[in-house]
C-alpha cells in the first residue's frame, strides 16, 4: 500500500495595491473597498499549484495581522507596494497603519 504524499504549506504573502474596481469586499470588516483605495492583498496558499487573492482595507489592520506580515516581510518598509502607488500618500498610510498596530516601532520579527 502506497501512501499519498504530502505537501508543505507556504506562507501567505503580502504586499500594499490600490484596487482596480469596487467590486472586491474586505476580509474582516465585509465592507466594499472602492475602487482606486489602497488594499492590503493577501496571496494565501491553498495547495500546489493553487492560491487565492484575499483583501483587506487599510482600516482593518489588527495586532495578530500585523504580526502574520511581518513574519513574512521582516519590517513595514519591506511590504511590497504596486507599482501604481510607490512613493504616494496612500502607500505611506498604509505603512503607518502597519507600524501602529504592531506597537509603533515598524521594526522586523
């Protein structure tokens, strides 16, 4: 008898967009993020060969989340930002919701 091998599971990944339509809906709060407001994009692995795009607004940033992203990334500064939104107000924004709800310091893990 054969065992079906297994998999290790990837970490999700991160990064800070702007979104491209209204359509897509925030992870915790539910509420609709509008279109051209900046977004944490969430690509969580599902299995090989598949992952999924989940959205959080900047407004929904918590403790635990925080902590999920900067295990991933090392600091705030290292989030990738899109390139539609490098160097903008609403990318620093962002970074400065990240820094605050992980205890101000921004630093890595």
């Amino acid at each position: 008898m054969t065992r079906a091998r297994g998999f290790r599971a990837q970490p999700c990944t991160y990064a800070i967009g702007a979104a491209p339509t209204g359509r897509a809906r925030c992870r915790r709060c539910n509420s609709r993020i509008l279109k051209g407001d900046a977004r944490i994009e969430i690509n969580a692995f599902v299995r090989p060969g598949r992952r999924t795009l989940l959205f959080r607004c900047a407004d929904c940033l918590d403790a635990r989340f925080v902590a999920a992203v900067l295990a991933v990334h090392g600091s705030v500064e290292r989030v990738p930002v899109e390139a539609g939104l490098v160097g903008s107000a609403e990318a620093q924004r962002v970074r400065d919701a990240i820094a605050a709800a992980c205890g101000g310091g921004g630093g890595g893990v």
